[in-house]
C-alpha cells in the first residue's frame, strides 16, 4: 500500500489533488485550529489567567529541560501519553494561585538587590572572579533577552518564590524527632557470626514429574524475549568524509577562507592598581619610577597579586576602551602614567606579552583536511537523502542495494531483542545502537519508517524484516536449567532451615562461640555495619537482618547463591551524643523540615485553589491535548 501511494503521489494528477487539499486546509480546518487557540483563557485561577500560548510556552521549555536532563528525545505526542502536559498546566496553575496572592499582599522586590545579586553572580564573572558587563551581555544575548526583560523575569521568579520559600520554611523540628533521626540514620552495629554451607549433595535430586511442576510454575524463568531482525541503511558525514579526497586546490582555498579561525591574537598579562584621584595615582607612579615594586604599592592598598593581574587578554576582554588602549600600546615591562578611564583613575603594567600568531597552512593542514571532507560529506548527505528516498519511493525495498548503489553503510542486525542482545544473551553491538533499538520495537514489519536523524546530521534508514514474538520454550530446551533451579531451590530451603534452627537454639540460650565449635566452624567479626549500607561479606539481607533484631539479638540470612546462610549475633556500637548543634544533625534537621515543608505549602496551595477557584476551559484544553478527556 505505502509504495503504491508513493508512486501514485507523483503524477500531476495527484500532485493536484494534494494542492486543493491543503488549500482547503489552509480555508477551514487550520483557521479552525489557530483560532480556537486564540479564544479566550485556557484558565483561570482568582482574577490571574492562563493563555493557551502561556501553556505552549511552559510545555515547550519543560520538555526540552526534560530532553536535556535525560538524553532521550521525546516527542510532544510521547510526552502528552505519560501526562507531561498535565503535570505543566497543573504547575500553571499552582504559579497563577501564587501570583494572585502576590498582589493582594502587595509584595514587592527592588531593582537593588537584583543588581546585586547578579554582579555578584559566578556566571557573569571573568577569570578574577569580577563582574563582566560583556559576559552577561553576552549570556543574556543568547537567551534572547534584552535587559529590561532579564529584569522583569528575574522580578517575577523571586516574588513567585516569596511564598513558597516562606511557607515551606515554616516549620521548626523538634528536638527529639532530630534525635530519633540521627540515632536511627547514624546507628552502626558490629557482627559476631559464622557461615553454614548447604552443598547440591544433601537434598534429592528431581525427578522428570519435579522438573515439569518448575516448569509449569515459573514460565516467565523459561521465556525467550521478543526478537527482532533489521536492516538498517546508515549515511553517516564523518564516515563518508573517509572515503573523501581534498585536492591541493580545494586545501589553499579551504584555508584562505578559514584562515582567521586558526589564528591566535596578542594577548598580554595586564597589572592594574585603581586610585581615588590622579593625584594619589601620579604619586605612585612617581615611587615606582624611583625603584619601588608594582607589586609593593598593591599591597600597601591591601590588595593581593590575584586581585590585579588579568592574565591573558584581548582588548575586548577590558570593558574599559581607554585602558585597553594603553595596556595594547605599552611595551612588555613598562608601566604606564596615570591613566583616567571611563570606570575609574588607574595605573598599569605589563606583565607578559604573548605575540599574536597566524598558522600556516602545514601547521593545520591535518585538521583542515578532516573539515572540509567532513564540509563536503555534509553537502553530499541531502542528495544522498533524496536518492534513497527516491528508490523507496520507487518500489524497492531491499536496503542492501539501495545502500550499495549510493555508497552508504548496511547492516543487518539481529535477531536482537530490546535490551540489545542476541539469543545467546551475548551484547550485538553497532552504530547509534541506543537510537535505532528504540524506533525498530516501537515499528513493525511492513511499516515505512521515516528516516532517523543523527545528532551529526547524518540520518539512519531501518526496515524490520522479522518479529519473533515472546515466548515459552520448549521444556525440551530448558529441562537441564529447570533442574538446576529446582536443586538450587531445595538448597535454598535446607539452608533456611538449618540456620533458623541454629537461632532458635541461640535465643533458648546456646552460645554463638560453642555452636560454632560443634559445628567445626570460625565465628568471624564484621564492624561498623550501617543500616541500609551492605559491605563485602554483608549483603543488603544480612543487614537488613542484623537490623531487625535488638541489640545483642540473633539472626540469620541466607546468602545470595543461597548455598550458604549466616548465622549472626548483633553487637551494638555506641553512638556519640546527639548534638543538634553538630553539621550531621541540622542537616538531618534540614531534611525533616524540607519535607513538612513541602507538604504544608501542598496544603497551602491547595486552600488557596478551592478559595480563588480554579476554572479550565475544557473544550480549548482538549483541542491542545489531543484528548477526549474533560479532566487535565
């Protein structure tokens, strides 16, 4: 069906019909859907609304948050199934509550302290640790922010958090409740124990009828995974680049036109000492020319050698365009007179000066060679894309040849389940294997795949050819490892008992030490065992075990293979007194309140909600969400 439709899409006649078509979209059906969009609030909480571009807004920066923050790409539709578009109108909605309640406080924040905060901000600081006016033009440039418009967001995010940050921090933690955290998250416990061994030997070995009941009990143990076979097509710019050759022609053209790029600039290592006056600053000046250090009048105004070296500039690095200038012109050692900038009244010195370099064409022709191949790959690739979307367009079908007649990469993979491994739970590995695994099992056979695009723009073409669906193996395959599960059970279960016993015999008043010598056995020791926390020979069940007993009780616990179990008397460790004062306690402190914290300001919300009313358009809310469903 997909090839006749592709055939059949390229006569005029359908090329015509497809044109009405989407004119008559452009008519009714899209109108419909933009304007909808623009009727009135998708909600409303109290007087504060919510716009349908609002929501767009928020559900694209959240999801792109939620793409960078997992690696995965997720696709809007993808998204709107696992209910992320819920969860962001929600936190709408949750915002609007709060900015309703910040204007009927009548809160404010004061353009001071954002000033503030934000010189003293690490991310718009240069290499001294100063505020840099061009770093954070340049960081709100790419952020697509003017000034006034950094402002007004960072205004609107703090008086947003006024609430919240104010509700959450209401709540104190008892003295008592800290200590009960500390003693039960800090508690430590040493082990006395000895180990019982089971060996395959000691239990019956199955029979056929033992072998089937596993069998027939447990068939999720004996279930092969869905497997699947896939072509795959890969055009791939750094791998065609290899097979590209760069004439010396294309290199000298190549180089002249990316020459700046592999230039370096004069940088030079400026000292600066800043006065309140050209007096105080020709005074100095006066000194060093008599033989005193630079570094020695910094001092005398309590400023370190870090505090005045700017190691390693251009002219562009100073914010200061007169102090540039002269720190550019100086020779290398010479200090300059007393300069009155723009910022303030300064002398300087010249450090170090590291002179401007321009590559020749030797130095970089490697690099070069690999760039403009890969320049040239990068080219190929659109044609190359329409090729092979040509020849699928035509009919064919078989990847091998249409990747042979366009020079590109084919591999068939498989069978290969999801997880990436083939029949013999050995790892296949290949190429973007994470990227293709997950579109071929969410495709089928006979499904036209569109291309996958790869984060170096090339594209992966793939083709299931054969779904082995999940299921039971043969008895007749598994019968050897149901056996081993059976034997392994029943060992599993001897050991149980024969520890359990040995701690019933300990709690009716034996002694760890004698049973251990009946036994033929070495009582070993364990220290500084933490809940939760498993050690080399104390696996999380051990603990977990050691934990569930009093202080001086006993316990036992089979080990993973379940051929042996441990046979444990628990030996407290005394704790140092409970501090609250103490780093560990008001961190532990900190956690309580954050999490009463956050319940209290659920709650808060909540009550606010109910009180302002929360009302949805549910129609406009169903047109963005795709859904039947009334309830976001």
């Amino acid at each position: 069906m997909m090839d006749f439709m592709r055939r059949a899409a390229k006569s005029w006649v359908a090329k015509a019909l497809i044109f009405m078509l989407a004119a008559s979209f452009g008519i009714w059906g899209i109108q419909d859907v933009f304007r909808g969009y623009s009727m009135g609030s998708l909600a409303t909480v109290g007087s504060e609304k919510i716009s349908p571009e609002d929501f767009k807004r928020a559900f694209d920066d959240s999801l792109r948050r939620l793409q960078r923050q997992t690696g995965q790409a997720l696709s809007p539709e993808d998204a709107r199934k696992l209910g992320f578009d819920r969860q962001v109108l929600d936190q709408l909605i949750n915002n609007a509550a709060i900015d309703g309640q910040v204007k009927a406080m009548g809160l404010a924040v004061g353009k001071d302290l954002i000033v503030r905060d934000t010189q003293e901000n690490p991310a718009f600081q240069d290499s001294q640790g100063k505020f840099d006016v061009n770093v954070f033009r340049a960081a709100l440039n790419n952020a697509g922010l003017t000034e006034e418009g950094f402002f007004a967001t960072e205004r609107k995010q703090r008086l947003g958090a006024v609430i919240p940050q104010t509700v959450a921090g209401l709540m104190p933690v008892s003295e008592t409740l800290g200590e009960i955290m500390y003693r039960h998250g800090n508690e430590q416990r040493d082990a006395r124990y000895f180990v019982v061994k089971t060996a395959d030997s000691e239990v019956a070995q199955p029979t056929d009828a033992d072998i089937k009941a596993q069998y027939d009990a447990n068939p999720q143990l004996y279930t092969a995974p869905e497997y699947r076979t896939v072509a795959v097509m890969t055009a791939d710019p750094a791998e065609l680049a290899k097979s590209i050759t760069i004439s010396d022609a294309d290199l000298k053209a190549g180089f002249d036109k990316y020459k700046t790029e592999y230039s370096t600039p004069e940088k030079r290592t400026i000292l600066q000492i800043t006065f309140p006056s050209i007096d105080e600053a020709k005074k100095a000046k006066d000194r060093i020319a008599a033989g005193t250090d630079f570094l020695a009048i910094a001092t005398e105004r309590g400023l370190k050698e870090t505090d005045i070296t700017f190691a390693d500039k251009v002219p562009a690095d100073f914010i200061d365009k007169t102090i540039a200038g002269q720190a550019f012109t100086l020779p290398e050692g010479a200090v300059s007179d007393p300069i009155k900038g723009l910022l303030s009244t300064a002398l300087i010195k010249v450090a170090k000066i590291t002179p401007a370099h321009q590559a020749t064409l030797d130095e970089v022709k490697d690099k070069l060679t690999q760039r403009l191949a890969i320049e040239q790959a990068q080219g190929d690739l659109n044609t190359i894309y329409g090729a092979v979307e040509d020849a699928r367009g035509g009919g064919q079908t078989k990847f091998d040849e249409i990747a042979k007649a366009q020079h590109i990469a084919f591999q068939q993979i498989g069978p290969i389940d999801a997880q990436g491994k083939g029949p013999d739970g050995k790892e296949i590995d290949f190429p973007n294997k994470g990227q293709i695994l997950q579109a071929a099992f969410a495709s089928d056979v006979g499904v036209d795949n569109a291309a996958l695009t790869l984060p170096n723009g090339g594209y992966v073409w793939y083709n299931i050819l054969e779904v082995k669906p999940s299921a039971v193996k043969p008895l007749a395959d598994v019968k050897d490892q149901a056996a081993k599960d059976v034997v392994a059970a029943r060992v599993r279960k001897l050991s149980e008992d024969k520890a359990s016993k040995l701690v019933d015999r300990l709690r009716g008043g034996a002694k760890l030490d004698d049973l251990a010598k009946e036994l033929s056995l070495t009582v070993e020791n364990e220290q500084g065992l933490k809940r939760g926390e498993p050690s080399d020979q104390f696996d999380a069940g051990a603990v977990a075990a050691l934990f569930a007993v009093p202080d001086t009780g006993f316990a036992w616990s089979v080990d993973a293979d379940g051929k042996s179990a441990k046979v444990m008397q628990s030996q407290p460790v005394l704790l140092p007194p409970y501090d609250p004062k103490a780093e560990p306690s008001k961190k532990i402190a900190s956690q309580i309140s954050n999490g009463e914290g956050q319940d209290l300001l659920a709650s808060y919300l909540g009550a606010i909600k109910v009180a302002e009313r929360v009302n949805i358009n549910e129609t406009l809310w169903r047109q963005i969400a795709g859904t039947t469903s009334s309830n976001p």
